[in-house]
C-alpha cells in the first residue's frame, strides 16, 4: 500500500525542492561515468588479482563477468530511466521496494562510498613511484582527493572536460599495453580458449567461475550515470543509453588487454609470479620507459577516479540533505546549492574532507569494509526492478530492458554464487559480509528510532521526474 504518512512529498514541496543545474549532455555523462570506472586501474590493480587466480582462464572470467555486467546494466537502466535522481540507488530502492530497504541501501552506500575514495586514491603513491621512490602513500593519498575536491566544486561542465581529457590519456595506455601484445603474441588465442593454466597447472572452470566474482568489480560503476540524472538533459531517456554505453566501453577497454597480455607474455609462469604483473609485462615488451610513461598515466587515472567518485558520492549526500535524512541544520546545509557553479558545494567539501581523513586508515580495513556491500546493494536493485513492474512504480520508465524477468532473476542467481564464495574465505570475504550486515542493521535501527518516528524523510526531486512518493512502506 503506498504511504501517505507526513513525510508524502507534495507538488508544492517537489517545486521547492533545491535544483540541480542540467548542464550535461549524454556524452558529458559518460565520460565522468567512464572515469569512475576507471579501466586503467582496473587491469593494473584488479585484474592482476584474476589472473593470480584463474591464470590464462582470467579471459574467461572477465567473459562471464561482463554477461553478468550486461545483465546488471538492464536493471540499471530501467530503473534509472523511471528516477534518473540524484539519489542513485537508495532514492530508486526507496521508492520501489519501501522506506526500509531504500535507508538501508543508504547506510551501505554512504559508507562505502567514502571508504573506495580512500582506497583508490591509496593508489596514486604506488605508481607515482616509479618517478619519486619513497613517497608517503597516504599523505599523497589526501593530497590527492583534497585536490579532487576543490575541482569538484566547480561547474559539472568543466568536470565533464577536465575527468574526459584524462580518460583519452587512460585508454591510450590501455591502447600501448593491447598492441604490445596482439601485435607479437606468444601463443595462440585457441591454446587461451581451450586449455587455460595458472600457476598450479590446468584450471577447472570452477577456479574460472570463482576468479570471475572479483572480475565482476572490475566492471563495476556504469550505473553511477543516474547520480547526474538531474544535472542531464533528456534524462529518463538519456541515462540508460549511459549506462549500456559506459558498460560496454568498459567491457572492451578492460577484456582486449588483458587478453593481450595472457597472449603476449613471453613466459605465463613469470607473469604470474610477478609482483606487479602488468608493469612486468610492459616493462619486459617495451623497456622501463615506456613502463614508466604508462604507469604515469595510471597514476592519472587513478587521480581521474578520485574526482569522479567524489562527484558521484556528494551527489548523493546532497540527496540524503534535501530529503532530510539528518537533523535540520545539517540536512539544509547538505541540500545547498552554490548559486555560481550550480553544484552541491557543501556535500562536495563533506565528501572530500571525510574521504581525505580516510586516507590515513588502515588499507586492508578499507578493503574488507567495501569488498561486499556492492553485492547487497546490486541484490536489492534486482528486486527493485522485480517489484517495480508488479507494483507499477515503474511504469512510467522509458526504457525497458528485453526478456524482462531473466536479467534481474539471473543476476540474483550470480551474486548469491558470489556472496558464497566470499562466505567461504576467512580473511576477507567472510568478515566483509558480516561488516556489511551489521551497516544494514545499523541503518535498519536508525531508520526505526530516528528517521521515522521524527516523520520527516521527505524523498524529493525535480520537478520533470513522476511523483516521486509512490513507494509502499
């Protein structure tokens, strides 16, 4: 039953609601969508990871990960185009499956959020190393992100720009590192296919499958696109055609080369034995200039995801401030809007100034907090989607994936494989999983003792969204 509790939005308080300036085109969007992703950083720093894992099966892995990627991008994109908000997740959760699920997508959210910040930009120090040994991580980690910060605050025009010029210079490293293999490969694409390895000798397409769970986080972020649904024209259309955009972009800029690297290496075993198994590589085929030139523009990817997430994250706490989420005077100060730049410029210098601090924390403890909350909050856009076309909340979508319901029913099916596999490991995976149950249940009581006894989370937005207070309790 929808609630029409006091905290029912109204006409009159969606008009009144702070305004985000529409200054993006589709492409803007996906280029600061692109750059969160950051797939430079995602062959140098995760995917070294898969193919410790699976070997010469890492192709394979990054396969199955990127038609899980398909699947999660059609619910994205449906869901996004029926609330492209600034809100992102929780705002499109809340409105479709409840109050409830849609505050404790928050908790999860908010923190992890601010937490990936620091871990990327942990980051920079290490390739930056290559030029200026003995740097400082952490301190070079917070100058980084205060940096990101201050760009932040300025027109989302000029971010667009500043986060797309530094994408050019992260695929063309990408483009250096795909030639050096596919142009001189060492082995065939069908010994790759048909009789993968690793370390240990011929792999089973178990250890693929289960290598293919950190694959999928590779992929991960072409649906930040629906936090500036509000900032972009022809939102309800234009935010799912970013999404699959940004996905498969992604997909093709992270698979070639990695595959070229697996063909390319002259010796797997010393690949895979290799500290940094990407810088290896390129060092081996092309000299340490050309590695470092390459890990240069990692560094500057790296720098590029710092603003862009940063941009992502106060999109969302400038959310959580118009639909007042906290007391008052915060949730006001949250929802302000700087009357130059048209930008959230309050939630941007909170962003930042939490994510600086977190800089000088523990890294594994950063990991092990953020390695499974995307799970959950996949698993409830799934049943979002699920619950939006049976209770209507998103009838008014433009977009509507094909062979609806086997994208959300199969990507359940793949994260419930993926949460056991991280149950399964006792050093991050399972700790990970119980951290983020507890921020749920943190958030769960907070919504229950708080939030809804003082009546006044009010979920807002633009005036051009539908109404926006349709969601059952």
């Amino acid at each position: 039953m929808p609630d029409r509790s006091s905290s029912q939005s109204s006409p009159s308080s969606q008009r009144s609601a702070p305004a985000l300036r529409r200054g993006l085109k589709v492409l803007g969007t996906l280029l600061i969508t692109l750059s969160a992703i950051s797939p430079a950083s995602s062959v140098f720093i995760i995917a070294p990871g898969v193919v410790g894992q699976a070997g010469s099966g890492a192709f394979w892995s990054f396969v199955v990960a990127a038609v899980v990627g398909v699947f999660m991008a059609f619910v994205y994109a449906e869901l996004a185009s029926a609330y492209p908000l600034s809100g992102g997740e929780y705002a499109i959760v809340a409105r479709t499956l409840g109050r409830l699920p849609g505050f404790v997508t928050l908790g999860l959210l908010l923190v992890t959020q601010l937490l990936i910040i620091a871990v990327i930009a942990l980051g920079v120090g290490t390739y930056l190393e290559v030029l200026f040994p003995g740097l400082n991580g952490p301190v070079v980690a917070a100058v980084a992100t205060a940096g990101a910060t201050v760009l932040a605050v300025f027109d989302i025009k000029l971010n667009a720009w500043i986060t797309g010029i530094f994408l050019v210079i992260e695929l063309a490293a990408l483009a250096v590192v795909s030639a050096l293999g596919l142009l001189d490969p060492a082995r065939p694409l069908g010994e790759l296919l048909t009789e993968p390895v690793n370390a240990a000798g011929p792999v089973s397409f178990g250890v693929i499958t289960a290598a293919a769970a950190v694959a999928i986080f590779s992929y991960n972020g072409y649906g930040s696109a629906v936090y500036f649904g509000e900032e972009t024209t022809d939102a309800h259309r234009g935010i799912a055609r970013a999404i699959l955009w940004a996905l498969a972009i992604t997909v093709c800029a992270e698979l070639v080369p990695v595959t070229a690297v697996l063909l390319g290496a002259p010796s797997l075993p010393e690949l895979f034995a290799a500290d940094n198994m990407m810088s290896h590589f390129v060092a081996g085929r092309a000299g340490s200039a050309v590695n470092t030139v390459v890990s240069l523009a990692v560094a500057l990817a790296i720098l590029n995801a710092v603003l862009a997430i940063i941009l992502i994250t106060s999109r969302m706490v400038f959310s959580t401030g118009r639909d007042t989420a906290w007391p008052g005077t915060v949730s006001r100060a949250l929802a302000a809007i700087h009357p130059g730049t048209g930008t959230p410029w309050v939630a941007t210098v909170a962003t930042g100034v939490f994510a600086t601090a977190l800089c000088f924390a523990d890294k594994d403890f950063l990991l092990v907090v953020t390695a499974t909350s995307i799970v959950a909050v996949y698993a409830a856009l799934c049943l979002a989607v699920l619950a939006g076309r049976r209770n209507g909340t998103t009838a008014h979508a433009a977009y509507r994936m094909p062979w609806f319901p086997v994208a959300p029913v199969l990507a359940l099916g793949a994260l419930a494989y993926v949460v056991w596999t991280n149950f399964l490991d006792p050093v991050v995976g399972r700790p990970s999983l119980a951290i983020t149950a507890g921020i749920g249940v943190v958030a769960a009581l907070y919504y229950a003792l708080v939030v809804r006894r003082r009546g006044t989370w009010v979920l807002k937005g633009p005036e051009d969204p539908a109404p926006a207070d349709t969601a059952p309790r």
